[in-house]
C-alpha cells in the first residue's frame, strides 16, 4: 500500500512539474467549459496577464482597440487572438500572458505590440455550438 502510494505521489509531482514548466495554465486541462458569464481581469504594461473567473475554458479569446483607435487601425480586426484546437471544443482556459499562447491555444497571428495609453478591449467568448461562439465577458485596458 505505501509502495502505491509513494508512486502516486511521485507521479502526481512529475506530471505538476511537466504541465507547470511548459509556459501555459498547469490547470486548464482540468477546468470545465465556460457555460455562462465570466469576470475578465487584466494587469498592467505591455504584455499584460489575463484572467477570468469563474476560471474555464474558453474557445476564442481576441484583444481588439477600443474608441478611440489609431489612424492605421481597422474596426473589427483584432490585434491579437487566441483559438481553440480544432473546430470544436473549448480548450484553454485563463492565465496567460498577451503574446504568449495559452495550453491548448492556438493563432494564425503574431501579437501586434500593445501602444502605451492606447484603449483595447480583452474578450472571452464560450462555445454555444458547432461554429457558434457567444460573448462570456470583457474588460477594458490600457497599458
């Protein structure tokens, strides 16, 4: 029996440190999907953390400028984005830093720079469907 367990618990660390090394959420595997409204938080500079809580997993994740926008900016393209794996599914979840992909993100898109006093809006959607997201919560920044 304490053999057993001695092996638990060795595995349980090495599986911690595997997940916890790898630059994303150690946790996000085992948060459940997003299914209603979420909080979104933001800390501050120019590559700033995201969180949202009640803490799950999201399937699209975008920051886009806020009013007022820059000369060069056009309304509705994010400045970067975060997706799920796969067309279906929720698979990441909160923690991670901008410009950074989360475990179990993905982007065809590098991160634009954050302009210092610049407004931008961070948005976490949840799936509702096959190819149907809807808005879970927003915040908005400025670095």
């Amino acid at each position: 029996m304490r053999d057993s367990r001695t092996a638990f618990t060795i595995a349980l660390a090495l599986f911690w440190l595997a997940a916890t090394n790898c630059g994303g959420s150690a946790t996000a595997p085992f948060f459940g999907s997003c299914t209603g409204p979420v909080t979104v938080t933001v800390t501050a500079g120019v590559t700033p953390r995201f969180d949202w809580q009640p803490a799950c997993r999201a399937h699209f994740f975008d920051v886009q400028y806020e009013d007022p926008m820059p000369p060069d900016a056009i309304a509705g393209v994010p400045v970067w984005y975060v997706q799920s794996m796969g067309q279906t599914g929720s698979t990441f979840g909160p923690g991670f830093q901008y410009g950074k992909l989360p475990n179990g993100g993905q982007s065809q898109m590098s991160a634009n720079p954050l302009i210092v006093g610049q407004r931008y809006q961070a948005r976490v959607w949840r799936e509702d469907g096959p190819q149907n997201a809807t808005l879970a919560g927003q915040v908005v920044f400025v670095p």
